[in-house]
C-alpha cells in the first residue's frame, strides 16, 4: 500500500491529520532533524566564535539559512545516510559536514559535533522542540479555550441552575459561576507550568566534559555549555548529568499537561450532563445525522470526542513521566524510542482541545429547563430557611426542615404554608417568604 491518510496506521496521521498537522514541525522525523541540525550548527559556531577555529561570517549565515530553510529533501538526504550509519546524530554530523564542504569550509568540518555525544544533541534538540510547541501550539491551545470559557461565563452569568451534589437537587448556584470554576482551574494549571523550566544535558559521554577537558584543560567548557544553552539554545543546563538528561524537568510538564487533560475531562462529563438534563440544545446542520437508526438525535459527539482523546493522551503523558527519569547506570537505550512518542499524547491533547470548542460553539441555552427544574425543587430552599432560623434562635429550625423536606415532594405552596404556620413575627415570615429557588444563588 502506499502511504496516505487512509493506510496510516496512527489515527494522528490519518483521520485526523488535518487537525494536527501543526505539530509536525515539531515532533516529526523531519522535525528532529532539523532540531538536531540546529543544535550542531550553533555549536559549531559557538567554538568558532571562541575562537578554536577561523569561520567567515558568510559561512556563518549560510550554516544558519540553511536551518531556516531545511527541507524535506534534506531530511531525505539524512535519512539516506542513516540507511548506511545506522545512526541518526551521526547522520545529521555527516550532512553538515558536506555542507561545509560544499559551502568551501571543509577544512573545519572536523569542529562539528566536537567531544560531543549524541545525547547532547538528542537532550537539547527534544527540548527546544518541545518547547516551541508548547508555547506556540499547545499552550495557545489551552488559553484561547479558558477565554472562551470565561467568555460563555459572561454570557450566562445571571442565569441560576439547580446544582446536583451527589447528583441530588442541592443549593442553587449560577451557570456562569459554574464555568468559571473549570477557567480557574486551568489558569492555576497554567501558572504552574510556567514555573517549570526548560532544560537539557550538554557534558559529553558521561556527563563530564571528559574529552572537551582532555584536548583543552584550561577552557572553562562548564561555563561554556552554560552560556551556549541559555543564549543560544532557550534551555537551562543540567549541571550533574549521565549520559543522558535526567528528565525529571520533562515529566514533571507531562505531568502538568495530564492535570489540565484531567480537568478537561471533568469538563466534558459536566458539559455532556447538562445537555443530557436538556440545559442546552445544540445547534444542527441539515447534512448531518446524529444516530443511524434514530432521525431525532443530536449527540454530543464533540465532548465525548474530546473525553477519548483525553484519555489517550493522559494514558501515555503517564508512561512519558514515569518511564523516561529511569535509565540503567550511566544510560540504556529505553528513552531513545519512548522520546519519538512525545508527539502522539500532544496531538491527542490538542484534538481534546479543538474538539471541545468545537462543541461550546454549538451550544444553545435552554433557559426554560433550567427554570423548569429550579420551580421543581422548592426543597432546595430548606437551607436558607433553617439558616435564617438559626439566627433568629428559633428552636430546632434544622429538624423542623428535615421533618418537612426530606424525601417529599415539595413546592412553592407547600414552603409558603410551612412559614405561615411558624410561630415568628409577620416581617420574618415576609423575609422567608421572599426566597425561592431562582434567587437563593449567592454570590
């Protein structure tokens, strides 16, 4: 079979390639290439500019361009090598050192990947991908949807709703409230984020500058790393390191994208709830049909969507953060191929997203339910009585309302009379008799 969304194997690369095809220039194959390119190039340039080798400034830029520029010819041509190297840093080492070559350098190329491993590539090139996607893919993702969250909040912020607690009638709140409650929740998740740093390995084979410090022993290559990866490359340096990074760092941002993938599973169910108790119809496209079998259904597909691919997502930000911090002695391979996954639990998460406002935007507000089910539950109010009784001293005013309420049905008129028949005086009976469902909301 040839290769087309119809044969992938990944529903990513499939169905729904077009809603995630974003991310490709970031955790693609071509995507590390050009990374891992990025990464040797400004090595390479680095050492220059300490001074270890002469480098013209045209070199320079076209070393730079052709990062900019890299192509799906020259992920190729890498690829190509790799058949034979059966490496791919090496791979990458081998096409910048043709390119110099070509660029009329080679007598320098020996500088490019100098006392490095290929760890130092793969722990600073897996970083700052990840990182550009977070920040220009992901994390856009998250805030644009809290807005529009906070937006529909606005929106319905006067209407008052039955809440269920334990999926019983309980104390009324505000719909609008109610939305607020999950925009808060991922501005926290957010914020946490951002107090986590980006970082990465960058000490040669095991982490201790061995063969930079055999061939120069007076060079500060610690603080040259340092420097390197903050100014060049956005990253922190870890500073005690194996082989590999250590990635706790890593998981604990999995970690954080799994808590906000939780919370917008909590979402969705709420969401689903609320169309399922008829609060909100959903707008129809004639085309469309929602059951095989059944004309009338308009289903929830979006949030159920989205609760899936949350799953997916939250399954495998789970294996990332507990596999990927342990590695045997000083390396084993185990993190190598679980790295090339970190794609897969990011497009999930960003299609959870894309769905879930995909199906906000279809909402309508069936205020007359809503209204309908607050007028059914005059019990409700019990608290606020019993509450106004307390303070009033009035003698057992719980129990009283328990004796009333529970396991009763209950209206407006049975309430009103209950306060008629109280021994109180006719301005506190007045103040009772002025609540009900539809204003006993708070704040």
């Amino acid at each position: 079979m040839t290769s087309n969304p119809l044969t992938a194997i990944s529903p990513i690369d499939g169905r729904y390639y077009n809603s995630s095809k974003q991310l490709s220039p970031y955790f693609s194959e071509y995507g590390l290439f050009r990374y891992r390119l990025h990464v040797e190039v400004e090595y390479f340039i680095s050492l220059s500019e300490k001074k270890f080798f002469p480098l013209d400034v045209k070199i320079k830029n076209r070393l730079r361009i052709l990062v900019h520029d890299f192509t799906i010819e020259d992920a190729q041509t890498i690829k190509e090598t790799e058949s034979v190297t059966n490496h791919d840093v090496k791979a990458v080492e081998y096409f910048l050192k043709n390119k110099l070559t070509e660029f009329g350098a080679g007598k320098v190329k020996e500088w490019v990947h100098f006392g490095l491993t290929s760890q130092d590539i793969n722990n600073t090139a897996v970083p700052m991908l990840w990182k550009d996607a977070v920040e220009q893919e992901l994390l856009p993702a998250v805030l644009n949807l809290q807005q529009h969250i906070i937006q529909l909040a606005g929106k319905w912020k006067n209407i008052p709703m039955l809440a269920r607690t334990h999926g019983q009638p309980a104390t009324p709140t505000m719909l609008g409230k109610e939305l607020l409650v999950f925009a808060e929740r991922l501005e926290n998740q957010v914020q946490l984020f951002s107090y986590i740093p980006f970082t990465g390995k960058f000490g040669g084979a095991s982490g201790n500058f061995n063969a930079h410090r055999i061939a120069y022993p007076k060079f500060n290559w610690k603080k040259f790393a340092d420097d390197f990866l903050e100014t060049k490359l956005g990253l922190q340096r870890q500073q005690y390191t194996t082989q590999i990074e250590h990635y706790d760092v890593l998981a604990a941002q999995f970690d954080a994208f799994k808590r906000i993938n939780t919370i917008l599973t909590d979402f969705c169910r709420d969401i689903w709830a609320y169309i399922s108790m008829d609060y909100f119809k959903q707008q129809t496209k004639k085309s469309e049909i929602g059951s095989s079998a059944m004309p009338h259904k308009v289903n929830p597909i979006d949030f159920e969507n989205a609760e899936g691919n949350l799953g997916i997502a939250n399954a495998l930000w789970e294996h990332l953060s507990s596999k990927l911090p342990v590695s045997r002695l000083q390396r084993d391979l185990t993190d190598s191929t679980v790295l090339r996954n970190i794609g897969v639990p990011a497009a999930h998460t960003l299609l959870s997203i894309q769905s879930i406002e995909k199906g906000l935007k279809k909402l309508i507000l069936n205020e007359s339910k809503l209204k309908e089910d607050l007028d059914n539950n005059w019990a409700v109010v019990a608290e606020a009585i019993q509450t106004i009784l307390r303070r009033e001293n009035y003698p057992e005013p719980y129990e009283t309302l328990k004796q009333l309420t529970r396991g009763k049905t209950i209206n407006k008129k049975t309430i009103h009379d209950f306060i008629t028949g109280l021994k109180i005086s006719s301005v506190l009976k007045k103040e009772l008799k002025a609540i009900s469902p539809f204003n006993f909301t708070g704040y």
